[in-house]
C-alpha cells in the first residue's frame, strides 16, 4: 500500500467516525423521551412493555393506551406487525433484569433509550452504507461522498422519523440492504450476496408486509438477469429458500402472539381497509410528491434522481433496474391504496423505505459530471437542495407523529383543513414554543388564520402532553371564546372530535 492509498484510507475512516458521530450527537440530543398520543408509537410501546416485562403480546396490562389496538380471544393487541416491537422487548429483557428498571417507575428513562436505540442506530447504518456506495462511484472527491451520504440521511424524514421508534426507518435500512447485496452480486456473483439480498427483504416484510411481497419479487428478475446461466437456477433457489424461511419465521411469530399465522390486522375480523374510493387519484398522488406533504417538495434533492435515471441509464445493469422499479411500485401502492396521507404523521411517511435508494442515484448523478463547470453546478443545486431538506427534515424532528390533515377521515370545517403542510404546523409549533412574540410566529397565525392556529396549537400541545404550552394558551385566549370574522368561535377543548378529526 502506497502513502497515497493509506492518506485517502486515514481521510475515509475521519469521515466515517465524524458522520457517524454528528447522528449519534443528534441522537442524544432529540429522542423522545415521552410518548405523544400518536397510536402509532404507544401500540409499538405497549408490546415492548408487554413482551420485556410480562412475557406476553396482549398490551391491556401496560402503561401505554392506544387505539391502534385490536380485541381478540378476550385480549387487547396492536395492531402493528409484532417483529420490531418484540425484537426490541426480547432486548430490553437482559436490562430489566440486570437493573431493576421497569415502564412504571422509570417510564421516561426506558422510552429514551428505546428510542435513542431504534433511531440512532439505523441511521448511523444508513449513513454509513451509503457513504460506502458512493465511495464505489468512480468519479468525485471522497468530501463530496461524505456530505452526499451524510446529507441523504440528515435532509429527509430518515432524520424526522429518527426520534421516535418506527418501522418505516428500519424498512428503508432493509431496502439499502438489499439494494447494496445486489449491487455486489452484479459484480461478482456469490451465493452470500444472494442471501443477504433475500435475507434483507425477509426483515422487509417482518417490518412492513407490502414492502416485503414487492421487493422479494424484484429479486427474481434482479438474479436471473445478472447470474451466470449455468448457476442462476441455483442462485434463485438459494434466494428463494431464504425468503420462505424469513415469511414462515414470521408466520410462526405470529402463532406464538396470536395463535394465527396472520397479523390482526389483515386477518378475519381485522381493521385492514384500503378504502381507495374515497379520494380523487391525481390530486392524492400530487398532494403526497408535490405540495403539502410531499416527497418532493420536503425533500428536492430526491428530484435529482430523475436527471440520474436518465443520463445513467446505460450504466445501470440489470439488478439495479429490478430495485429501482421495485421502489417506483412501492410507491404507486402506497399512492394507490391510502387515502389519508400517512394519517396523524409528518410528510408521507409511507415512502420512507425507497429514500435511500433515490438519494444514492441522485448523488451519481451530482458525482457523475465530467466538466468542472458541470461539477460545480450541480455539486451548488445538491447543496442548496439538500439544506432545504435538512431544514424540513429538522421541523419534522420536532414531533413526527404530529397532528395533520387525515384525508376522507377529516370533516368539513376542521381547522386541519387549513394548516394542511406539516412543516408549516410544526414549524408554527416550535416556534410558538420557543419564540411566542416572533415575526415567524405571528407571521404563520396571521397566514393560517386566528382560529385555526389556536386549535392547532392547542390539539398539537396536547397530542404531544405539553402542560406548559396548554397553559400558555389558556392564558393566551382566557377562557372559551375568540371572535373570529366578526362572529363568535367557541374552542371546544374537551371536544374528542376536534382532537382526532374522526
């Protein structure tokens, strides 16, 4: 090994440390150590409870109430695919009994570390097979690598949904994974590269069902197009077998939770409803990649892909091309079969998983410019893209299970009809929080209208069981009515409707 190879090795591994550092720092920092009202983390927390402290998966006995739950043979369940939950319960067991601790007496310690835990992890993770990617593109200096990776995860809702536990992080972990399995094998075949392949998209499915159908069947072109003939029989096989035996692992989770091979949620008499009809297609799809909770419009850097796809395309082989129509589809069905907009959450948080795999080929395609003038354009419109995403992504840290605009599920008149952008209900949120007399503050209660700024404020502070900021405005506005447009508004405080928009 020449000097020069052990520089770029030392500068690499300075790199590595310093990203992997700057997300754990940012870790510490923001996991939550509080559960919100937000179903979605207290279900998960109810089965952590559940399995760490009592050895079962029924959650009617735990310190978390939720109503993502579902009643059966006489016991209350979540209604989340169990692995994520189970896995970090079967983890917490060896701390509880070292320590003594338990969710009762040390609610907000063990909520912390569960979430520091889950988020800072897979986001180190993230980063950390990313930056090994693009250090693989053959053109563009190893600091254009460093701030790509970084910037892929700190400029998207992998940094927003970091702070609370989630399967969408997780799932977008498994996605890369198969993705950079896949990649290897391209290279050079090997039944390992296969199995990891497969085995990243069995962790897919235990996390997210859809997820892992779709991308277990893009394997099957992605080997059969770039294995050798005379082993691609066995190749797909060995994929294959993997596959089966990560879905009957989760089958028999299942049984052991349930007594059923299937989740709750999708078995007879489960809660599992589409419900596609109540939606007009294009303006969904648009509102979901474009505007108010769009990927897009959060997060432009991933518009780079679109550049990338094109001017790369005669460099992208035949597995790669199995992945990226495997996230397209991914997309087209959360885009096709929801019709709430992720529900009670920042952004569209549905897509998550595909992020990563976007990210890396819009940042080919900054590192794949060949004249400097081009190099320099397009490494100036990454940078501004991506710390448009990194300011979203930041307001979205705030309170990722937020209250939002849910869709068919909201009524007429609802004040989330009016503060429909997630950044901007969390961004008024925050700033009302730490800068309540502000230009920012009063600028956004001006844009969104009196009343309805109130009511978000207040149904956010108590989704989030802020008792200070709930004082604050009772303070605020005294005790129950403001004129609004020159007629009274009464402020339903105790109104559950108001609060869930159901």
């Amino acid at each position: 090994m020449n000097q020069a190879d052990g520089n770029m090795r030392k500068r690499v591994k300075i790199y590595r440390w310093l990203g992997a550092g700057l997300l754990a720092l940012f870790a510490l920092i923001n996991a939550q150590s509080e559960i919100g009202m937000s179903g979605n983390e207290a279900s998960r927390f109810a089965t952590i409870q559940a399995v760490a402290e009592q050895h079962t998966f029924a959650i009617e006995r735990t310190n978390f109430r939720t109503v993502d739950k579902v009643f059966f043979d006489g016991h209350q369940y979540s209604d989340k695919p169990p692995f994520l939950a189970w896995a970090v319960g079967v983890a917490l067991r060896p701390l509880l009994a070292a320590t003594g601790w338990n969710f009762a007496d040390h609610y907000y310690r063990l909520v912390y570390l569960v979430d520091l835990l889950t988020g800072g992890t897979v986001n180190i993770l993230l980063f950390l097979w990313l930056f090994n990617m693009f250090r693989r593109v053959r053109r563009g200096p190893v600091e254009a690598k460093f701030l790509l990776a970084l910037g892929s995860v700190v400029g998207s809702w992998l940094l927003s949904y970091s702070v609370v536990i989630n399967n969408h992080t997780p799932a977008a972990l498994c996605v890369l994974g198969a993705y950079v399995a896949l990649w290897k094998f391209s290279r050079r075949p090997t039944y390992k590269a296969a199995a990891l392949a497969a085995l990243a998209c069995g962790f897919l499915g235990a996390l997210e069902i859809p997820g892992g159908v779709i991308f277990s069947l893009a394997l099957i072109p992605a080997l059969a197009l770039t294995a050798p003939k005379d082993k691609r029989t066995e190749y797909l096989l060995t994929a294959a077998c993997v596959v089966g035996a990560s879905a009957l692992a989760v089958f028999a989770l299942n049984y052991v939770a349930y007594r059923r091979p299937l989740p709750l949620y999708i078995a007879p008499g489960g809660s599992f409803s589409p419900g596609v009809g109540q939606k007009s297609f294009l303006g969904y799809a648009f509102e979901c990649l474009f505007t108010c909770r769009g990927v897009f419009s959060y997060q432009p850097f991933l518009l780079l892909a679109l550049p990338g796809l094109w001017s790369l395309r005669r460099k992208i082989d035949a597995a790669e091309w199995s992945m990226l129509g495997a996230t397209a589809a991914f997309a087209v069905f959360y885009l096709v079969l929801t019709n709430e907009f992720g529900g009670a959450a920042y952004g569209f948080r549905y897509l998550i998983p595909v992020l990563p795999v976007w990210s890396f080929l819009a940042g080919r395609w900054v590192l794949s410019a060949q004249v400097p003038r081009a190099r320099l354009r397009r490494g100036i419109a990454a940078l501004v893209l991506i710390l448009w995403g990194v300011a979203t992504s930041l307001a979205g840290a705030y309170n990722p299970f937020c209250f939002a605009y849910e869709g068919y599920r909201t009524p007429p008149g609802h004040f989330s009809r009016s503060v429909r952008s997630t950044f901007g209900g969390n961004l008024l949120c925050w700033s009302y929080e730490h800068f309540p007399e502000s230009f920012l503050t009063r600028a956004l209660r001006r844009h969104y209208g009196e009343p309805a700024s109130w009511e978000h404020l207040h149904w956010s502070f108590f989704s989030m069981k802020n008792i200070d900021m709930l004082a604050r405005l009772r303070r605020e506005r005294g005790i129950a009515v403001e004129k609004a447009g020159g007629k009274q508004y009464f402020i339903e405080r105790h109104d559950e409707s108001a609060r869930s928009g159901k």
